[in-house]
C-alpha cells in the first residue's frame, strides 16, 4: 500500500521516530478502535465527541441520528480532527520523567461527505455490525430508519499515525538504581456475554458473542 | 456533593436522560481513565490530541514537554474541550439501528492554568504516578526535569458525563423476531508485567505491578 503524504499539520514535530505514514499500518490502528474522537471548531472554540468508527476502503465513516449537532456540523463542511488512540501498556520508568504510555494513535484532518445512496447507507449498517461485533445477524434495516440517520465518510488523504512501542527509556545513571522498571501490557478484553432479558426462549448465546475479541480476527 | 450547573453548551440536547451533572459521578470516570482526548481550535480548525490525565479535588491536569505545541496553544489561553471516554460493552440488538454501546463520557470545556510553582510540580510528578501506577517507587524529580514540563491546570466547572447503561432497547416487534440480542461488558485488562531488559539483579516484581488493574482499588 502507499504511504500518505505529510502535510503541515500531518508532519510529526516532535519525536519525529514515531511518525507513520504507512497506510497499512495507519489502517491497521483504524481498525482495532471501536471508536474515535471527533473534533469540530463551532466559532472558534474546540468540541470533542466519542462515536463509532469504521475504515472502508481508503475512508473512514460515523453515523448517528439527524438531530445530533455534531453531525450537522461537520456534514455543513466544518473541518474535522478524527482521533484514534490504543493504549497498549503503561511504560513503568524509575523517574517520573521515566513513566510513559505505549500506545498507537491515528489523526485524520478531513471534511465530511454525507452519504446520500440508500444502497450504500444499508451497505453501511452491514458494515457497522461486521465491524463492531463480526457475525451478528439482525434484521435490515427500514427505510425511514436510513433516513433518519446521517452517514458521513471522510477521506483518508490528510493522516498520519503515532506509535510509542519502546517501553523504558531510563538513562544510565537510573539503571543504575535499585528500582524495578518494566512494562504493564493492556488490553480491551471481552466478559461473558449477557442475553437480553427479554430473549425469545431456545435462542442461544452465539459463539461470535462468547468468543468475541478485539482486535478483530 | 455538590451539582454541577449545565450551560448552553454543556446542557444535553438530544437524550437528555443520558446527561449527568453530579460531581461524584464526573469523577468517578475521570479517575477510571488513563488518557483524555483535548481539543483546541486553530485557526476555526480543530486539533485533537491523546494525552494523560488525572484529577486532583476539583481541577484535572495535563502535563508534557516544553516544546509540545497543544500545551504551548492551550498555555496561551486557547479554549480546551477535554473529552473522556470508557466503553462498557457492546450492545448487541436485533437491528442495525438497535445496535450500541453503553458507555461513559465527560466533557469538560475549560481554560488552562499554568502551574508555575516547583513544589506543586513535584506534587503533581507524584500524583501522576499514583494515578497511573499506584505503590510504584521513583527517584525524586530534578529540577531541570521540572522545569522542562509544563503542568496545565483545568477546572471542573462547566462539565458533564453522559452515561448509557441500559444495553438492549429493541421494540416489541423486533423482540418477537428469532435473533439473538444481547450485551458483552468490556473492559480494560492488565497482562503479565515485563521487566526492564537492563533490571538491576535481584530485583523482584512488584506486587503492584502483579495485580495491576483499572479501576484503581
């Protein structure tokens, strides 16, 4: 795959070692997350709100109800900041300035398109189940529930990842310390599933419920 | 203790049933989490920015290199929309439209404040690591790492949590359909620690590091 060109705003100032611009990797990290955080600016002032994500293809698309301001925002053609983040360990130094986290995290600059086709809306809806919970299988979708709701998709152009994966970084003098440093691996697990109360009787907990796993297999 | 008052852009729009204002409450999920997503404008453009937080009474801080330019913009006054989110499961419905997830969100519009005095960053070194790796023993901070980090202070006065805990909400008709519906919890999970390649000999895990988990006990 190509990598995506640093812009400006995409190019890493700091710690320039940690910026990625592969798009398999930056894929990659997309696609682990079960949600993003979307920044618009409404008269100059920052909103930050939490929603599902998913990657088709080169572009990433949210969704919800057509009433949520967000959404009306940014389909108006706010810019938007799209960021993902998966804290993969607490990094345990001997300092203060030893702690750390190592984690993967993706920002996008993009505008919204809204996505109109009411094939490609319900190919959506398909799209969000398979990639929240793989093999759930529901009834389709009606038409006035593709209609109350607002698909955006934005492209993948204007990206670039982060990545901290080195875990302690102590300078010598430190090491030197009797202190313990190491790395605490953390990870999104699954519980056992719960049946809604209201289950019809004979229904059974499916396996891609009882198995279920992110990343996804 | 005490309510916190909604403003016209805290106030929740659309399910206001999800909205919540009470200071426990908003609390208890900043201290559950590990990062916060901030948000600042730039130029009407919006930046998002993965970074850690804790809280201490009623402000949160952030903290990160001199050179780090969201600290550098939000130092200078710029508005912060500081969102915090921990997903609780995946809810599992009988349409597309009835898929969710329960979750826990707080936002927290505010301007910085920078903490200049030494020994109050020396506390807050100390509180970071408490916050993230309760019991874990480091040498004292020097004073050139002090001076090299900026500590942004935040209050807790125009903020809100938004909670959805109520997993499967399907209508009558869709309840009769024979499809499975149902939640799984997930949740943040710390594996087995791993020691610093350059451990000094003799040093043992520690406990704390054994039994790591989020929440904190």
């Amino acid at each position: 795959m190509s990598e995506i060109q640093p812009t400006e705003r995409t190019k890493i100032r700091r710690r320039p070692e940690r910026g990625v611009f592969d798009r398999a990797a930056v894929y990659a990290i997309i696609d682990e997350a079960l949600v993003a955080h979307v920044g618009v600016s409404v008269n100059d002032e920052p909103r930050v709100i939490p929603t599902a994500i998913i990657r088709v293809g080169d572009h990433v698309y949210i969704h919800g109800s057509q009433s949520n301001q967000l959404l009306s925002t940014l389909a108006g053609g706010a810019p938007a900041c799209i960021t993902i983040t998966l804290v993969d360990s607490i990094v345990a130094g001997r300092s203060g300035f030893g702690m750390s986290m190592d984690y993967r995290s993706v920002v996008i600059f993009a505008k919204a398109e809204v996505v109109e086709d009411m094939a490609e809306k319900e190919r959506l809806v398909a799209a969000f189940i398979e990639d929240i919970l793989p093999g759930h299988v529901v009834r389709p979708p009606k038409a006035k529930e593709l209609n109350a709701t607002v698909f955006l998709r934005f492209p993948i152009e204007e990206a670039s990842a982060k990545i901290r994966d080195k875990g302690v970084v102590d300078p010598a003098d430190d090491i030197a310390l009797d202190l313990w440093a190491g790395v605490i691996p953390l990870r999104m697990t699954a519980g056992a599933p719960r049946n809604c109360k209201d289950l019809r009787p004979g229904i059974e907990t499916p396996d891609y419920a009882k198995t279920y796993a992110r990343p996804r297999g």
